[in-house]
C-alpha cells in the first residue's frame, strides 16, 4: 500500500523567484557576448618556419613525394619482362637499398653506374609483389646467354633502344655484392630473389642475370 506523502510549499516569495530568472538570463547574456568577441579559429603563429607551423596546426609535417621516375624503361620478351625504371635509394638506417616503393618497378641501385658510364647499371626487382602476383623479374632466371635485354630511353621528342646481350646467369648468395662492382666495361645486371624459406621468412639465394652492351 502506497502512503501519501504531501508537496512542500515553496518558500520564495514571487518577487525573489522573478530577481533569479532575471539575474539568470543576464549570466547568460553576458557569457554570449565573451564568446563572439573570442576568434573562431586559431591564429597560426607566423614566426614559427613553416614546418612548425604544420605542426602547430596538427597537420603533417610534410607531404609524401611519389618515387621519382626515370624516362628508362626494361625490357625481354621472352620472360615477359617489362617496367619502369625508378631511383632505387640506399637508406643508411636499413643499411641497404629501400624496397619499399619499389612495387612493380626496376630499381636502379644508387651507387651503380648509370647510362652512358661504362660501368655496371643494376637493376633490381620483385620476384613477387606483395598481393601475391608474379613481380618484374619473376622469369630472369630462365634468361640464356645470348638473349637480348633492351632499355628504352626516352624524351620528348624520341625513343632510344639500347640493347644488351646476357652473357651469363648466376645464384648467389644474398651478402655476395660482387656481382653489382663495375668490371671494366659497360653493362646492365639484373637482381632479383629466389629460394623463399617461409620458417626464415626470407628469400635464400638470389639470381642475377648480366649483359653486355652491344
């Protein structure tokens, strides 16, 4: 059974009830007034460089630069060999070359020679890409001595076909960095891996296909 429990009366008189909601509504005003004076947004500290100002900000630092390519091309038709030749760049903190905007391209090696040097222009690529598809220089291996690798050069204007003949195919080891050394006279190295051992998770071997120019 539910007792009744009776309403307190209220104690303000109307006149003390009537000066709160006026002194209220003037609280009110009064903290509107302070807020459209504030600025709406963040001023951005204009002696700060400009990096620090991104930082201020909360925006990045600095953009992203896709991988500069090289107006190169690489090419064999008989592995199915075709892509775009991309600056591949040492990184002294992984103390080897950066893989890792690599993709579908040859990477030429910072530090072989280039075109036109008489020294020994490498290339590297994926066997494999990382959704699992064959990479570049998946068939290297199969090249022969004999075959015929071209690189494309290109400009605005025309097309330069330099063609090279292998003249040998190898399998070293991974730490064996002999095979990218200039030996006296032009030619072009391709570099790829080969022996995956999934417990190591890593490639064992590599293949390297060499050519000279003709």
């Amino acid at each position: 059974m539910y007792r009744y429990r009776p309403r307190r009366r209220n104690s303000l008189s109307p006149l003390a009830t009537l000066l709160i909601i006026f002194g209220a509504v003037a609280v009110y005003l009064a903290f509107e007034t302070i807020n459209r004076r504030l600025p709406t947004t963040q001023p951005t500290p204009t002696n700060l460089p400009p990096t620090q100002i991104a930082v201020a900000l909360g925006q990045p630092s600095h953009t992203p630069t896709p991988i500069r390519k090289l107006p190169f091309r690489v090419a064999a038709a008989n592995v199915n060999l075709l892509a775009e030749i991309v600056p591949l760049y040492f990184d002294m903190n992984l103390d080897t070359w950066n893989l890792n905007y690599l993709n579908a391209n040859a990477g030429h090696l910072e530090g072989t020679a280039n075109l036109d040097e008489g020294g020994n222009f490498v290339l590297a690529g994926h066997v494999e890409l990382g959704d699992g598809v064959a990479g570049p220089f998946a068939r290297i291996g199969e090249m022969r001595v004999g075959d015929i690798i071209s690189v494309f050069r290109e400009n605005s204007a025309t097309t330069e076909v330099i063609r090279y003949a292998v003249t040998e195919v190898l399998i070293v080891a991974p730490n064996d960095f002999s095979v990218i050394r200039n030996r006296g006279y032009e030619e072009l190295t391709l570099i790829t891996c080969a022996d995956w051992d999934a417990q190591r998770y890593d490639y064992l071997k590599r293949v390297v296909v060499r050519a000279r120019r003709l």
